[in-house]
C-alpha cells in the first residue's frame, strides 16, 4: 500500500512539472507553420519540407509542424510573412526564400526595407556552392576564354543573385559575360540552356545539379567553369574558386560579398517579439534536428547537403559583409540600376 502511494505521489509530481513548463504547455495547444519564402519543389522548399517532419519531437509539448509556402518578390513576401504579419509568438518560424535577401538593403539601397542585421536568426542548415556552366559545344573552355569572348547566360532580373555573380565576375576578373534577364527560376534557365537560347548560366547549386543533372553531367553536357561558394567544394575541386582568382584585395571583396548569400544558405529566422524561452526552444529544436539520424538519411536520399550553421555565425558574415566599403560595391551597385 505504502509502495503504490508512493508510485501515485511519483507520478503526480511528473504531471505536475510536466504542466509546470510553460513552453510545453503552449505549443502542446496548437500548430507551427514553416513559411517558406519560395514556391514547393525547389531546394529551399525541401529543406523546408524535411525539417517540419523531424523537428516536432524536439520542440517541447510535440506540435504538429506544417510548411506554409509564400512566394514572390526573390523571398520577401514570405519573410515579410514571418517578420511582420506574425503572430510573434513562436508559432511561425521562417525559412528564408533567397539567401540574397539579407544583402539587397546592402547592394541596393532603393530596395525594401529587410533590417538582417536585427532578424532573430535560428541558424542555417548548410551553405551551398554554385557553379558557372556553359554547354559542351560552346567555344569557351576557361576563365581567360570568358575574358576573351562575350558569352550569353541567362540570369532572373537585375539584382538577383545570378546578376549580382555576373557582374562581379566582370568587375574582378575581367569576364566578358552578357547576362539575359527574364528567366523565372534555374529550372527555365537551364531549358533555354539547354535549348540553345543561350550559351551558359552562372549560378547552378552544386546540389541542384547533382540532384537534378547528374546524367548531363556524366555526359559531359555542360563544362565547368568558376565555382563561388563559402569555400572550394569537394566535389569539384578542380574546378577554379573565384575568389582565388582575384589579383587585388579590392577585387577579392567584391567577389566575396558577391557570394556572401551562398555562406548563410538555407537560413531560418523568427519574427520579432517571440518570448525568450520560446525561442530558445525553437532554436534547440532546430539544432537537434539537424543532428538527427532519420533527418539526415532523408536528407541524403534527397541530396540534400547538411552543415548547420548557428544564428551567430549568419550575423557574423552579415556584419562582415556590410562594412564592406561603398566603392568596393560600386559594380554589383551598378547591375541593380541597370
């Protein structure tokens, strides 16, 4: 008798403190949406996507998470969703629709208003790298080719990152590359690629490309070019880093802020406002999830890269990035205006 009220007291005092978390007891009541800032199928929307099926477990009182996705306007709609809209009050949580957002204020002062400096930034889960590519039968074999020949790429619109990469490859490195605006998304830029619209594009994620290409790779239907990302990656190491390829320091700025989208990825903010402990559980969560097993083998099965990158780390490249000075930026300053 003594034994079973003292298993009934046990057990009342793990109620109780189970009710006694504050954190669990909200979220246990409702509903987390993800919005991601892009329209479904793309790499931002698959991260998206695979995280909201992991990271309720971790999330104190296991609510179900949904993907809400808000597209338009290269990702602002959706982080004006999150960052404005609401509710602050940690049931939304972002997924950044474009890693360029955070640097357009930066590049282009006529640009609306994204204060990234201030965001509540849970983290990244990877970087990425890109790489410039021409099709196989154009005459344009290196970086000096690209010097010496105006080669057609198709890029999205003035100021997107595609554009911001050609026109800093052009100022640094003294490429020859004629951008052509008006292509919607990678997947249209490739076709008119493909099709021989035009010559080359010059921003492919690595990833993208060995998710979605990787017969025409085999083939041998594009030739590598450049490679622009937080670092040289691994899996094409022979292919040049650009910023490796800069004879003045000035020069090397302005190819790194050109690519500084590519070290913050695939990033994930909160709005403002969002109680503290709430926060802090959110950011937990989305730090275990990453270092889930089930995660990460639905991640490589999707190939889907995975290099967490802390909120910290996202302000600190931001922070770096804007105190590049005003005539290192004149030439991306420039593609916007165009």
């Amino acid at each position: 008798m003594l034994v079973r009220c003292m298993l009934v007291a046990l057990l009342a005092m793990v109620v109780s403190s189970a009710r006694a978390d504050p954190v669990a007891e909200f979220y246990a009541k409702r509903l987390v949406t993800i919005v991601a800032g892009t329209a479904t199928g793309g790499t931002y929307d698959l991260y998206a996507r695979t995280i909201a099926r992991h990271i309720g477990k971790y999330i104190p009182g296991s609510p179900k998470v949904v993907v809400q996705n808000v597209p338009g306007a290269g990702g602002y709609l959706g982080a004006m969703r999150v960052l404005e809209v609401g509710p602050h009050d940690g049931t939304i949580v972002g997924a950044l629709g474009s890693s360029a957002l955070p640097f357009q204020p930066l590049l282009d002062p006529a640009s609306p208003k994204f204060d990234a400096l201030h965001i509540n930034w849970l983290g990244a889960v990877a970087g990425y790298n890109v790489l410039m590519l021409v099709r196989s039968d154009v005459p344009v074999y290196s970086v000096d080719d690209l010097r010496k020949r105006e080669t057609v790429m198709a890029t999205i619109a003035a100021g997107q990152f595609n554009s911001v990469v050609v026109a800093a490859a052009n100022a640094a490195l003294g490429t020859r590359i004629k951008g052509v605006r008006g292509h919607k998304s990678m997947n249209a830029a490739m076709l008119a690629l493909e099709s021989g619209e035009v010559e080359g594009y010059p921003t492919a994620p690595v990833d993208a490309l060995k998710r979605l290409y990787s017969k025409q790779l085999a083939e041998g239907a594009f030739r590598l070019l450049l490679q622009f990302g937080p670092s040289p990656s691994k899996d094409f190491p022979n292919v040049p880093y650009a910023p490796d390829l800069a004879k003045t320091a000035a020069d090397r700025s302005l190819l790194e802020v050109a690519q500084g989208p590519l070290g913050i990825g695939y990033a994930y903010m909160l709005g403002p406002g969002v109680p503290q402990d709430r926060a802090a559980a959110l950011r937990a969560a989305f730090e275990a999830t990453l270092r889930d097993q089930d995660f990460l083998a639905e991640a490589n099965k999707q190939v889907l890269t995975v290099a967490p990158i802390s909120g910290q780390d996202i302000r600190s490249r931001l922070l770096k990035a804007y105190e590049t000075p005003p005539a290192i930026l004149a030439p991306i300053r420039e593609a916007f205006g165009k």
